[in-house]
C-alpha cells in the first residue's frame, strides 16, 4: 500500500506540472493545449492579431510560460504583462491592456458567487444611515485603470459583425461584474473609478461621494454610484 501511495503521488505531481518529470515526453501536445487555452481566454487579442498573427505569439508565450496546472481555463495569468514587454506592443500599444481585460473577465467568471446588492436593499435607510453605510464588493468584481482605450476596444469586440473602433485615446477604467451568472463588461470614466476604488476600500458612502466630488466637481455621482450598483458590483449586506 505504501507503493501505491507513492505512485499515486508521484502521478498527480506529473499530472500537475506536465512540463516536468516523467509527463516530459507530451511536452508538444501541451503547448498545443496551452496555445488552445490562450486563444479561448484570449479572442479579443486573437482578433486584432488575428490568427497567424496570434499562433505564433500564444507559442512563444506558453514556452516562457508553460501550464503550471492541468486545468487550462485559468491558463494565461502572465499574458498580459508578457504583452507589455514584448515588440508587438510597439505596433499595438493597447494590445496588453486588452489581455488585462480579458483576464479580468475570465477570473469574474470563475469567481465565487454571493447574493448581489440590489437597489432596493438601500432604499430602507435613511439619509444619515445611507451615507454611513460601507459596502462590499461582490465576489465576482474585477477592475482595472488602463492607460490606453482598452476597454472600449473590448467591448466593440463582444460583437462579431463590429465595424472599425476609434475611441478617444484615453484612459478608462475596466470593471467586470457578473449578474445572473454573465460576465459583463463596463468602461468607467475617472471620476466613476474614483468612486468604485474608494468603495471597495470600504469607505463609507458619504466619504467616498464627498472625496470624489472634490477631485471632480462636474462628475454625476449619482449615476456612478447607480451604474456601480446596478451592475452588481456590490455583494448584498449582511442582515
């Protein structure tokens, strides 16, 4: 029995990093695996590519990188970062914070589920309790502030018939939430990022509305925070 421990061990070491050890021989078919994994997490990036042009980068990438894990859904955490120093960033300065968003969209979806916040679980309350509530966010909330128009890249993309995107060439903040168990995909302007960062750093709502209207006296606050909550970025608060 001990003998079959070990080998029951050593076996799911190999399974675990196919890489490495005795599983060393299938090293081509998991590159393929992980070149696979990468275009299915990555179809925006694909797309602006496009096919001949992304083959032989997720090769590259998976060899610097390869599989650490035998599930391939969560392949591609250093893609991004990859992207940001490699020469094809040069031609497509947005290319890596678009694999930023598309990481952040496949880490929504396989995120934990809780109950969201709804609206109607604020409008209870009372002025003072209201700016004195601290939320949470879902577990399922992923942003990011990118340097580049990303996320509007991302989102023209969502559909398969999109004609030429040429937004402004600015920063946009990417927040990903997941209602009803879809991924959604929002870009949020500075002062809305401003809000959602203050929020999630468990300010109340009357500090972090106060603080974002100083920084920015023309923003519309209330619907920021209505466009944050009705995404379900927040999880329900706790009875």
């Amino acid at each position: 029995m001990a003998d079959l421990a070990t080998f029951q061990r050593e076996l799911a070491a190999a399974l675990d990093r196919p890489q490495q050890g005795p599983l060393a021989i299938y090293r081509n078919t998991v590159l393929l695996g992980a070149v696979d994994a990468l275009a299915a997490n990555y179809p925006v990036c694909r797309r602006l590519v496009g096919d001949e042009g992304f083959a032989p980068l997720a090769t590259e990438h998976a060899v610097a990188h390869p599989p650490e894990h035998a599930v391939l859904a969560h392949y591609g955490a250093h893609f991004a970062r990859w992207l940001a120093d490699h020469p094809v960033s040069e031609e497509l300065p947005y290319l890596a914070d678009v694999a930023q968003c598309e990481r952040l969209w496949v880490e929504a979806l396989h995120a934990a589920d809780a109950p969201m916040l709804e609206p109607a679980d604020l409008q209870t309350l009372g002025p003072e309790a209201f700016l004195a509530t601290r939320l949470a966010l879902h577990p399922a909330t992923r942003f990011a502030w990118l340097a580049t128009p990303a996320m509007p890249i991302w989102l023209a993309h969502q559909d398969d018939d999109c004609a030429e995107c040429a937004p402004d060439w600015t920063g946009f903040g990417a927040l990903f939430t997941r209602p009803a168990l879809v991924v959604v995909g929002h870009a949020l302007d500075q002062a809305q990022y401003a809000l959602l960062v203050r929020l999630a750093d468990e300010e109340s709502l009357g500090t972090a509305s106060a603080a974002v209207a100083h920084e920015f006296p023309d923003a519309d606050l209330a619907g920021a925070f209505a466009l944050l909550l009705t995404s379900g970025a927040f999880a329900a608060m706790l009875s």
